[in-house]
C-alpha cells in the first residue's frame, strides 16, 4: 500500500471519527508501534549480517523492506495525526 492509498484511508478513518464510528488514533499510539517498528528493522538488520546463509539473507531482505516500508507509513501517519 502507497502512501496515497494510505492517505485514503486517513481520509476515510476521518469521516467515520466525525460520525463517531471510531476513537481518535493519539499520536502516542502511533509512536508506541513507529518504536517497535524500529526495534523490528534494526534485529532484522542484525540477523542479516550475521547470518551466511544465502537464502536467509533473501527472506529476512524482503521482510526488513516491508518493515521499513511500514515505518515510512508510520513517520507519515504520525505528521497527520498531530
């Protein structure tokens, strides 16, 4: 998911806050989860450079990609929340 999609979903969470469907995501929830994303993408990078196997390396690249793509969506939220 783009960040475009993921600012029509903000959009929409927006619409149902105002009808009173949802609570309002805090900024400190937010950051609560941009911590552990962070803590995720550095044991990643860890597990990486100490593993020598070659098709490990390929499985925990792709999972480290998707979290740092989670931690942008995240850092993105965070500004619009605040």
């Amino acid at each position: 998911m783009g960040l475009k999609k993921l600012a029509e979903k903000v959009a929409e969470y927006n619409a149902r806050l105002e009808q009173g469907k949802v609570e309002k995501i805090e900024p400190d929830h937010v950051k609560k989860v941009l911590k552990k994303l962070k803590k995720k993408t550095a044991e990643l990078e860890a597990e990486i450079a100490a593993t020598g196997n070659e098709d490990k390396k390929v499985r925990l690249n792709t999972k480290l990609a998707i979290a740092r793509e989670h931690v942008e969506r995240a850092e993105w939220l965070l500004d619009n929340v605040t």
